[in-house]
C-alpha cells in the first residue's frame, strides 16, 4: 500500500509534468486530416496553417487528406485517435450539417471533439449561367417563381453545405427549383458554364475566377457582409432579409486532448490570423479570418448545428 505522503506526492508530480510536456510540445510530426479531397477551402485552408503551425513550432503539421461518406471518414477517424494533439482534424460546415443528416453516426462530434480555434469564414456565391434572363435576386425569385421547378440548382453532391444553402434558399424565398447533385463542385460548375443547370450555390474559390471573366454571373454572397474580393455584389440578406450562410473552417482535436497543448494551438493560430501575409492568402480565398477562443469555436460549432439542422427538417432532406 502506498502511504498517503507518497501518493500526494505522486499526484503532485503528474500536476506538475502535465504543462511541462505540454510546453515540449510538439515533440515530433503532427497529423491533420483534411476530410475532403485535395483543393476546395478546405484543404487550401489546412496547407495555409499547417505551414504556419510547421514554421512556428518547428515540427512538421502533415496535411493528410482523407475524403469519404460527406466528411465522417476522416472525422471519425481522427476521433478514434489518441487525444495526444497528434492527430487534428480541419473541420467546416459539414460537422454542424451531417448530425441532423445521417440518420445514424457512430459518433457525435459536439461531445467527441475538443474545439482548438476557428480559422475562416468563406462566402458562397448565388451565381447563374448568363442565358439565365435575372440580374438581380429579386429578378431571379421572380423567374423562378414564374418557372417552378424547371430551374436546375446544381450543387457538389446530396447534403453538401452548397446543397444546404440552396435548400435554405428555397425555403426563405418560396421559390421551387430542382436539385441536381454531382460529385463535386468543380463538375457542378462545369455544367453550370456549359448551361446544363442554372443556378448554383458555391465557395467563392471555386467560382471567383469565372465570375471575374463574366462567364458566370454572380447574383449575391451568402455571408451577412459583402465580400471585399467581390466588393459589388450584394448580400442575401439585402434581398432577403435575416439570410447569412457561410461556410467556417477550424481545427479540432479528439476530445480530452490536454487543455494545455489546445490552448498553445490556438495561440499559435490566432498569432497566424494577425499576420497580414497570411490574412492576404486567405482573403484570396474570399475568406474573412475567424480569431477566437476554444470556447468560442464550440459555441459556434453547436449554433450552426441548431439552425442547419431545422433547415434539413423544414426541407425533408436525407442521405443513406
């Protein structure tokens, strides 16, 4: 039996090795798993501060990519993982999406996960095939309104955050256009250059340089402020009023992860969203940087999950 002196002092031990070996931290090559494929937001967002991260804490943050089952591949995967802050996950809008989704998940991300930081909030694009007669949003609730469900809404796959706002979309316009899903958003907004579908919902990145050289047509961006990458285009919301969608990139890691090594994560991360070369490659992105706490990460994280989850309800949507 050990004397209650020596267990004290035990337990005093590990208190004090605990920040220790947090501050040793990271003592060799950190994984990030991307949970969708290469290029996209996401992934551009993951390289971004992941070199960040790589230069400032002197070990490598490897970009894994792990796309699969609308993110819960990777997501699940890192979860199993041990909570060592070696293996972090970049989330975005999916994880707050898929919960009211999936008629069943292995796991639950708000109670499996622990939030680290948010990183970027990124606008879609409302923008339509130029054959399309609307140049504005209430030029276009009209058209559709005049042609109800002969207007083909692409989007990159069933669920899909781009699928998601345009189910939102429909439900705060009352408008009737038909969902064409595609695997990805770069063959979606091929078809919609080549006519094919009409409309679409899509990150900034994927559309910009279209957009730009007037072969799309943008008609709004989804966030509450307009975007300064496409500083002439309204918001939804000065169309539609109360309208904001957006999709939000962070970093979590599985939960019980040392309150110590999330706390010097997100330190580092908020000194990376400060930096004015790096604010620079995310506003090419059409991005606006997301500096908060692990708190504020989390409480973002469960109100996105409130509100898509009564869109997915009010608009019946579900993935098997």
């Amino acid at each position: 039996m050990l004397s209650r002196r020596a267990l004290l002092m035990g337990l005093g031990a590990v208190a004090i090795s605990r920040p220790a070996w947090a501050q040793g931290y990271p003592a060799r090559a950190v994984r990030v798993v991307v949970p969708v494929a290469a290029g996209g937001a996401n992934d551009v967002t993951a390289r971004l501060i992941g070199q960040w991260l790589t230069e400032r804490l002197g070990q490598q943050f490897v970009i894994e990519n792990r796309p699969g089952a609308g993110t819960n591949v990777g997501t699940e995967a890192v979860i199993r993982a041990p909570a060592d802050g070696y293996t972090l996950l970049i989330a975005g809008s999916n994880a707050a999406i898929n919960p009211s989704l999936f008629a069943s998940l292995s796991f639950n991300f708000i109670r499996d996960t622990a939030p680290i930081a948010s990183i970027v909030r990124v606008p879609q694009v409302m923008q339509v095939h130029p054959s399309v007669p609307a140049k504005s949003v209430p030029e276009f609730i009209a058209y559709a309104k005049a042609n109800p469900g002969k207007i083909a809404m692409g989007s990159g796959g069933n669920g899909s955050p781009a699928h998601i706002v345009g189910e939102y979309f429909k439900l705060a316009t009352g408008t009737d256009l038909t969902h064409v899903p595609y695997r990805g958003a770069a063959p979606a907004v091929n078809d919609l250059l080549a006519g094919q579908i009409q409309v679409a919902f899509t990150e900034m990145a994927t559309s910009l340089g279209h957009i730009r050289a007037g072969t799309l047509r943008a008609l709004a961006v989804t966030t509450a402020a307009r975007s300064e990458a496409l500083p002439e285009v309204p918001t939804l919301a000065e169309f539609v009023p109360g309208f904001e969608a957006s999709q939000w990139i962070g970093l979590v890691a599985p939960k019980d992860t040392p309150p110590a090594i999330v706390e010097r994560l997100n330190s580092e991360i908020k000194a990376g969203l400060g930096d004015a070369k790096l604010k620079a490659r995310f506003a090419e992105l059409g991005g606006v940087v997301m500096p908060g706490s692990p708190s504020d990460f989390g409480n973002l994280i469960r109100d996105e999950t409130e509100k898509w989850g009564k869109v997915i309800r009010a608009a019946h949507i579900k993935v098997e």
